[in-house]
C-alpha cells in the first residue's frame, strides 16, 4: 500500500525521532512529508512506533492512503526529483 505521511510536531526533539523513524520507512519528500510503500504488517509496525512517540494533545501525524490509479495522477511541480538511495558500484574497467 502506497501511504502519504505528513506530521506536525511543535517539539523538536520529538519531531526528529519521529522524522527518523518515518526515514527507516519510507521517502522523505518535504519537510514534513513521507512517502511509504508498506506492506500491512508494515504499516502496523509503523503505526505503533508513532503512537507511543507522540503526544496526543499538541502533536498531529496523518496518513493517506493512495490506490494504484491515484498514485498515478500525483502531480508534482518544482523541487527535486525523488531519489533512489540504492548505491550502485560500477565494475572498475579491466586493463
């Protein structure tokens, strides 16, 4: 399942392990914007991690969930393109 995560954290030591928990599962697209492309269990453990991070009364974290076909109509303009953080080495040429 494709997911958006967005966050709204006023604590910065709080926000910062929620941003590095929401690093180990997904792409970070903007300041306070994830990308997720999570298996259910996944997205469960994801879920519980949040929950026992935040405060309720003043922290927010929403999730949307975006089908196939939405996934393709995302539009996006300016800013960088999202990257793939698979490092690749390439074969040192023989002499």
């Amino acid at each position: 399942m494709f997911i958006v995560v967005s966050y709204d954290i006023p604590e910065d030591k709080r926000r910062t392990k929620i941003h590095s928990v929401l690093k180990s599962y997904g792409q970070w697209m903007q300041y306070s914007v994830f990308e997720c492309d999570l298996t259910a269990t996944q997205y469960a453990k994801l879920r519980s991690r949040l929950v026992k991070l935040i405060k309720p009364d003043t922290d927010s974290v929403r999730f949307y969930f975006l089908c196939a076909c939405c996934q393709g109509k995302v539009e996006r303009i300016g800013g960088e393109q999202p990257r793939d953080e698979t490092i690749f080495f390439a074969e040192s040429p023989s002499s």
